[in-house]
C-alpha cells in the first residue's frame, strides 16, 4: 500500500471537476424538486387532489419509488428523486472507478505507475477511497441542500446518508467489475447492468410482488422511508452489501495479472461479415450500439410523457407559471402539455442526431477517415455513409418517442387516440431536428473545428422553449430556433407549409456543408 | 503505359502560413521500388497525402497512375493500397474485420494470400483493434494492403514498431510484388531498409527534394573513405583535385576522395606504390547526413 496517500492526492486533483459536477447535479436534482413542488400547488387541497392521483398512477410508482407522503414536500422529493438519484451515484462511481483501474491499465499508464516504488494495492485503495468520498460529497450536499431548503433536518441527512451508501455499493460492484472484464467498456456493461437490475427489481417490486424491492440496493434506500417516518436500519444492508462487494472485489484483485481479466476477452470474427463491405455498413456497426439505445431510451420517455394522460392539468396545478410554460396559449391544458412534450422530446432526440453527426469528425481526428479515403470510396460516399446512419437514427428516435407516447396515452386512459393525436405529430418533429441536422454538416464542412456549436443550437432552442414565453422573447428571435414553426399539435391541425420550408432548409444545409466537405483538406 | 505511375513537378503545399512543400519535384517509375527518405517534418506524408487527394494542391502538376489524384481520387484508389505510419484501427472492430473491409472497398482482395500473409506476420485476425500493440496494428493494414491486387503500394514508414524478423517477412513481400511488376513509393527513415530493398532513392528536406537517384548515383556524387599504406611518404597528394581532410603519418595517408575523381587519385597512389589499400563507399546514412549534417552540428557556422 506504499504510497497510496500520494496518488490519492493526484486523483483527488485530476477529478474535482467530477467531484463538482456529479454532486452540484445531484443536489439540484434533489431540491429542486422541493422547489418545483412548492411552485406548482399552491393551495393543499390542489397538493392532496394531485397527491392521490400520483398514488393510483402505476407507471409513475414504477417509474419512482413506493408512494409515501405524497401531500408533503418532502415525500414528493424522495419520491421523485431517490431512484433517479441513486442511478445517477452509481454511474457516476462506475466512471469514477474505471477512469482508475481499467482505462488506467488499457493505456498502460497503471503500468508506469506500478514500476515506481508503490505497493501493489496502492492505486486500488487509492481508488476506492478517492470514489467513496465522492459519494460522501454529493450525499452530503444533497442531505444539506434539502436541510436548507427548509425539510426535516434528520429526514434530510438520511437522503444524503443513503443516496453516499448507494454510491458506495456501486462503488464496489465497479471495483468488482474491474477485476473480472479486461476494458472499460466491459466494466461499464458490468457495472450498468448491475444499477440496471437494482432499478428494474424495485419498479416490479413497488407495483405489485413487494419482495423484489427488497432484492433491490435501491429498493433499501427507500425503505428508510425519509420525511414519512424515518428509519435508519435498512442502510446497515446497504453497509453490508457494500463491504461484500468491496471485499470480493479486493481478493479477485490480487488473483490476477496487470491489464489482464478473470474473464477472458473473447476472441472476436476473423473474417468480415456479409454486413461490413460499405461505408454505410461500417458506419451502422459502429453506431448501432448508440442507435438501439437511443431508441429503447426514447420509448421509454414517450411512456412516460404518455402514461400522464389526461391527468395532466390536475398533476401539474393550475398556477399561472404552469399555464405560461406548458399550455403556451393553448386552451386546454392537456393539448397544452402534451405540445410541450412534443417539442420536448424532440429536443432530446436532438442530443441523439447532434452526437451522431459529430461521428465523421471524430473518425476524421482518429485517423479512420484516412485509411477509408485511401480506398475506392468517394469522400461523398463516406460522408453520405456517415449522414444516413444519422438520418436513420434520428427516425427511429422520434418515431420510438411518438409510439411511447401513444403506448402510454393508451395504457393510462385507455384511447387509441393518442397515436393519431400525438405520434403522428411527433413524426412532423423531424423536420427541426433535420434543420439542425444540416446546420452541423455544414459547419463540419466548413469549419470542422466549430462542429460543437451545432450544440448551441440546441441549447438556444430549449431556452426559447423554456422561457419564451415567460420572459417575452421578440417573435424574430423564437423564429430562429427551428422547432418554433411546425403547428402546434395536437391543439392544431398539422399545416404541411411550414414542414416542408424546414425540410428544404434542412437539404441546403445538408448539400452546402457535403460540397464543402469535397473541397477542404482531411486532417 | 506512357507515364510512369508517380510524377510530381513543382508541387507546393501551404498550412497557413507554413510551407510544407515547396516545389517538389519527384519521378517514380514503373517496376521500381522507390526510396522517399527525410527527417520528421521534411513532407513526406504531406506529399503521400496530396498523391491520395485528402490533401489539395496549391500549385505544381501531379499524375498518379495517370490520372489527377484529387479529382479521380475512388477510381484511382482501387489500383493502389496505402499503409499509413501510424495506423489507428476501430477499437471494436477485429484484425481481420478491419483487413476485409478495407480490402473490399479497394475493389477486392486476394483470399489466399490474405491467410498467408496472416500466417508469415503470425497475426491473430480475431483481435479487437483496441487490444493490438503498435506492431500488431501496423501488420493489420500490412495485411490488408500486401492481400490486394494492386499496382501501387504508398507505404508511409510502414515498418514501425515492427520487429526485425517481422520487417524481413516485409521485405520479401515488397521484393516479390516488385517482381511481379508492381511499382512502390517507401517513405523510410530506416536506411537499412531502404538500402535493402529500393531501386532508387529520393532524399526530401523541408519540403524539397534536394537529390534522386539510384544508390550507386548517388554514391557517385560522395565521398569515398581511402586508407592506404603506401611504399614511401606521399608526395603531391594534397594538390591533387577531389581530396579532402587529407592526414599522412609517415608512409600511412587517410583522406576522402571524391568518388569520381578515384580514377585519378588512385593513378598518383599507385605511383608511389601501394602497401594495402582499404576504400569504404558512402554508407546511406552518410549520404542521408550530408544532407543533413548542418541540422546534427547546428552549432558550426
């Protein structure tokens, strides 16, 4: 253990901007909820009325937690908060944990440092103290947080105290994890699934067989049951399963070589697949992984936009902030929200075409484009590879969101209407994202190194989505974030004009930002 | 065919402000291996690059297999196979994944030899790119040019990281696709390499190519080292023309002789009779350094 002291301080260092993010991030996701609580019920009758509908809603007990306390700030907090919050710890410890051990060892650095004078345990210990306290650090600015805000003192360290323990025992499931797989890649697969599966356990568990969430590290942390009777005793499990993992963790780890596994790294094909002969094949394999999850993500938030059904105007209260930000001058409040919910989601299947265009710059920088460009592929031809996956991707996104969100309208009321009232206008989305799409193949043609502003697009979108209305913005200005001008479904009837201009603007960009690509230099 | 398969003539290539390539003159012909030998920086990937249109041209005249490398780039790139010096390979992508692919996209790639290829640099294809060491990756695009049926290798330093039985392996390869009518641009700071293998050699520095030649050209424009042990102490041999740094101690002489002045030099050795004489032809390496000597000794005016 020689030596663990200095390289704890050198990690300590190299992540506290970490350290800040994760738990700034998970505070504000605690407290804010408190605050989003208390701005939207404004007298208790509107709380109790919202409360008991919250209870009776399926999706929502399996999308959060055990429904406790409902018609109280706090019970609203830890409900809303805690499954999400214990997720968010435990990819922040998986990432913690394999920015140490496995990248350490994939890039060979590890092996630099296990050849100066430091013990054999000295980086593992190192580790595992620098991740526990970061757990400490968010668990005790969210404890604290929700205590200023104004909640139960003790009720409020509890929330920090068991969302610190829930980081800890993912802590060593990664620690764990790195010992079995020999990537990093492996490590996250481990570990994610691991936070998966506690998550899964608990939702099947806190809708009907109330054993699983038992099973569940999450499901322990809330059963402390903070702000609707406190108990302390279910985090001695969390102590325990945490140590277990750590220990088990720990032995494997002197069991085996530097950089190597307990599981072998499978060999993979020797030989190409009928699938891998094109750019567009390549360029499918290597993104189908983001693609599919992207999907699966999307069908879930359009589930759970959906599965609000038409509750929406009792749950979200009827202050004039409500009115301004969902119903956006809609009459109903319901077409209003799911308006809103539509451009919504639009807005985060953004992040999925936004990162997806950013692939030919990143294949460019890694040298990949060259070996290709070397070959009888066109430089259009790769491009044009490279843009379908996005393209494809991006349908796939939003048409996932539009049939969750129908999937759920469904479940929830028990009308068909939803796909016609809601999907089919989802579908319509396209068109901004394609505009924003063609805004960043043009910079990636021009100037590839601005290609990250095609992310202030975005941003600027959602801040006129968000507070346009509130804050008044000048029409010129909304009018320059493309998803301001599709009809505003599904209070509106869908007006092809506006649709089209956006996908012809959309084809300019596109051609202007390949016809540039032609011409300039490859890194 | 008419025109050999690389001719450059003034090619010049600014970044900003910087000249990488500065009327860059260079000749490859058909059938032979052609050394393009400089220091880091000099522009021999910059010049690779222009011939496989990623890079443009700002001025000069480039033919590549008789085509124009930027505006025909596909349909000239299916003739040739390129092997960069750094290769970066997928991370999820395996060997030999990476081998058919590239192959494919070239127009095609020859099976058999693809395996024993495979063989002979004793590379498993089965690997992820992410796991392969340096020399791994570097016999993965190898592979991958050497199993296609092409005309033209651009190899770009591709022997680094590799070790001296594997660069043997490499060698025999280029030597027989040379033979079989093949024609190949090596760019090489491995003289030994180039001195095994390369018909002829082009010395490049900063961006211009300042000697071209066979070997033995370009010995012929060098210095030969002479040691002779003479009958008695020689007389006249400081005028003579074409030596230089000439040492006498007693009846034994050191000095450099131009190569193609030996005819005379030697004539006046003989006159005074001769012991036993040693004569070393320039090495690359000394060729390479005289070209380069003022960049080792910075400090000699």
């Amino acid at each position: 253990m020689t030596g663990w002291a200095l390289l704890l301080r050198t990690f300590l260092r190299r992540d506290r901007w970490h350290f800040l993010w994760w738990s700034v991030g998970l505070a504000i996701l605690y407290v804010s909820q408190g605050w989003s609580v208390d701005g939207l019920y404004i007298s208790q009758q509107d709380f109790d009325e919202a409360a008991a509908l919250m209870e009776s809603n399926t999706a929502f007990i399996a999308m959060t937690g055990p429904p406790r306390a409902l018609n109280t700030t706090g019970g609203q907090v830890i409900w809303q908060s805690a499954a999400f919050g214990a997720v968010t710890i435990g990819l922040m410890s998986m990432v913690l944990v394999a920015r140490h051990t496995r990248h350490e060892e994939e890039t060979g650095r590890e092996e630099l440092v296990r050849a100066a004078a430091i013990g054999r345990y000295a980086s593992l210990v190192a580790t595992t103290v620098t991740v526990l306290l970061a757990n400490l650090v968010a668990g005790a600015l969210v404890g604290g947080g929700l205590a200023a805000y104004g909640l139960p003192v003790a009720d409020s360290l509890a929330s920090g105290a068991g969302l610190a323990l829930c980081g800890a025992f993912f802590t060593g499931v990664a620690v764990l994890a790195a010992q079995l797989t020999s990537t990093t890649r492996g490590l996250y697969g481990l570990t994610g699934a691991v936070i998966g599966t506690a998550y899964l356990l608990r939702a099947i568990g806190d809708v009907g067989s109330s054993w699983l969430s038992w099973v569940s590290p999450i499901g322990w942390y809330q059963a402390m049951h903070p702000y609707s009777g406190l108990r302390w005793w279910p985090a001695l499990l969390l102590v325990a399963a945490a140590a277990l993992a750590l220990s088990v963790g720990y032995l494997l780890f002197v069991r085996r070589d530097l950089g190597s596994g307990l599981m072998a790294a499978r060999p993979g094909p020797a030989r190409a697949g009928a699938g891998l002969r094109s750019g567009f094949g390549l360029a499918w394999r290597l993104q189908r992984g983001s693609v599919i999850g992207w999907s699966v993500g999307m069908l879930l938030g359009g589930l759970s936009y959906g599965s609000i059904g038409d509750q929406a105007g009792d749950l979200l209260g009827d202050s004039d902030l409500t009115r301004e930000m969902f119903a956006g001058g809609a009459e109903d409040l319901v077409d209003g929200f799911y308006g809103f919910s539509l451009i919504m989601l639009a807005l985060i299947a953004t992040a999925f075409t936004l990162s997806a265009v950013s692939r030919p710059r990143s294949q460019e920088e890694a040298g990949h484009a060259e070996m290709l460009l070397a070959t009888g592929v066109t430089r259009l031809r790769w491009l044009a590879g490279q843009l379908a996956v996005c393209l494809l991707g991006t349908f796939l996104v939003v048409v996932c969101a539009g049939v969750g969100l129908a999937v759920g309208y469904a479940l929830a009321t028990g009308k068909g209407s939803g796909f016609e009232r809601f999907a089919l206008p989802m579908l319509a989305q396209v068109a901004p994202l394609l505009v924003v799409l063609g805004f960043a193949v043009l910079l990636y043609g021009v100037i590839p190194r601005l290609l990250a502003a095609g992310w202030a697009l975005l941003g600027f979108a959602v801040v006129v989505l968000m507070f346009g209305e509130v804050f008044r913005f000048p029409e010129w200005l909304r009018n320059l974030s493309p998803y301001e001008h599709l009809a505003l479904a599904p209070a509106e009837p869908f007006r092809i004009a506006p649709f089209l201009v956006l996908l012809a603007l959309a084809a300019v960009l596109t051609g202007l930002g390949a016809f540039a690509f032609r011409r300039r230099d490859i890194a | 065919m008419a025109t050999s398969p690389i001719e450059i003539h003034g090619l010049t290539k600014h970044f900003g402000a910087t000249v990488a390539l500065d009327r860059l003159d260079l000749s490859v012909a058909k059938g032979e291996i052609h050394g393009f030998l400089g220091p880091n920086g000099a522009g021999k990937s910059t010049t690779i690059r222009v011939l496989l249109g990623l890079l443009r041209k700002d001025a000069g005249e480039v033919v590549l297999l008789g085509g124009d490398p930027w505006a025909d780039a596909a349909e000239l790139h299916r003739r040739l196979a390129y092997v960069p010096g750094d290769v970066n390979l997928w991370p999820n992508l395996t060997g030999g994944e990476v081998i058919d692919l590239l192959g494919r996209l070239r127009g095609g790639i020859n099976r058999r030899r693809r395996d024993e290829l495979l063989e002979r640099f004793e590379l498993d294809p089965t690997k992820r790119g992410r796991s392969y060491s340096k020399g791994n990756r570097q016999k993965v695009a190898l592979v991958g040019a050497l199993a296609s049926d092409v005309e033209l290798l651009l190899l770009d330093e591709p022997t680094s990281g590799l070790d001296p039985i594997m660069e043997s392996v490499f060698q025999s390869y280029v030597d027989t696709f040379r033979d079989n009518g093949g024609t190949v641009l090596l760019s090489s700071h491995i003289l030994a390499e180039v001195e095994a293998l390369c018909d002829r050699v082009s010395i490049i520095r900063s961006g211009h190519v300042v000697e071209s030649g066979t070997l033995s050209e370009l010995r012929h424009l060098t210095r030969t080292a002479v040691r002779v042990d003479l009958a008695s102490p020689p007389r006249g041999l400081a005028e003579l023309e074409g030596v230089y740094d000439l040492e006498v101690d007693g009846t034994r002489a050191r000095f450099s002789a131009e190569t193609a002045r030996l005819d005379t030099v030697l004539a006046a050795l003989v006159d005074v009779g001769v012991r036993s004489l040693t004569a070393t032809p320039p090495t690359l390496e000394e060729l390479f350094l005289r070209h380069y000597g003022d960049q080792l000794e910075p400090t000699e005016p």
